[in-house]
C-alpha cells in the first residue's frame, strides 16, 4: 500500500511537473492528506494511522541517535569523563522474537547501546551500555523505543487494542 501512495505521489508530481524531491514530498503530503481525510470512507484507517506513526517513530529515532551519538562523543573525548559500562537485563513486554530482533537492531544502531542477547524461552535482553551509571535509566530509554516500536507495529489493531495496545 505504501508503494502505490509512493506511486501516486511521483505521478501526481510529474503530472504537475515538478518532478523533484521537494515537489514529490509535497505531493506525497497531498496524498497522504487525500487519504487521512478518506480513510473510513475507502477503509484506509488503519494504513493511515501505521503510515503517520512509522514516519513519527523514523523521525524521532534519527534525533536519538543524534543525541547518542553526542553523548559518546562526550564520553570519548571529555578529558575527565569516566563511563561505567554494564549490561543490563530487561523484559521485555511483548515477548516475540521478531519484535526482538527489529529492538535489537534498533538497539544496536543507536551510539553506546548493543544488544547482546535474547532469551526467549524468558523474554529477556541483554543490552551493553558504554556509560549505565544508572541501570533504569538505560532501561527507560530502551522501554521508550520498545513502546513506540509497538505503537507503530499496533497501529490500528484491534487485538492490539484490546490487550492495551495504541489504536487512538
């Protein structure tokens, strides 16, 4: 589905002839209008809704890692600044493994942060921090990647929201 919004959004910029980055975002954003304002009529709601949480979600992880990559920086070159590093253990709420695997590489991308391990017969992962001075503190940055990971996978599922998931 994301395809053909991608597809109508290229077509819609040349037909406008301003086939550009900029002309094409703009009418991807057209679309995605057309559509968000359309969704229960053609039955899109929960298209829509995944859409504006996976772009929410990349957008906000881009700043994350930004932010770690300037903590590490800071790490590394302060000349005082002494990291303590430990790997932490946290279970995890949905215990899938593929749901795992995506935290994981999420994880593993961010700067100071590798996911070491999974167990799943538990649901636990191992994470290495460069700097966990204090334990919850990596363990609420990480449940705030989880949570919105899973906000973003939920969308508009109606088991999802049932056992508590985001649907809104």
């Amino acid at each position: 589905m994301l395809g053909l919004h991608i597809l109508v959004a290229i077509g819609l910029a040349a037909f406008a002839k301003t086939l550009t980055p900029l002309g094409v975002l703009a009418a991807f954003v057209l679309v995605h209008v057309a559509l968000r304002l359309s969704a229960d009529l053609l039955g899109l709601r929960r298209y829509v809704r995944r859409l504006e949480l996976g772009v929410s979600f990349a957008a906000w992880f881009v700043l994350e890692v930004i932010k770690a990559s300037l903590d590490v920086a800071r790490i590394v070159l302060a000349p005082r600044v002494d990291p303590q590093p430990a790997v932490v253990a946290l279970q995890l709420r949905e215990p899938d493994e593929r749901v795992a695997t995506l935290l994981g590489c999420l994880l593993t991308l961010t700067p100071g942060t590798l996911a070491l391990d999974y167990a799943a017969d538990s649901g636990t992962m191992y994470i290495h921090a460069i700097d966990a001075r204090d334990a919850d503190d990596v363990r609420d940055g990480v449940r705030e990647i989880e949570a919105r990971l899973l906000a973003w996978l939920h969308a508009g599922d109606p088991a999802a929201a049932r056992a508590g998931g985001d649907e809104a």
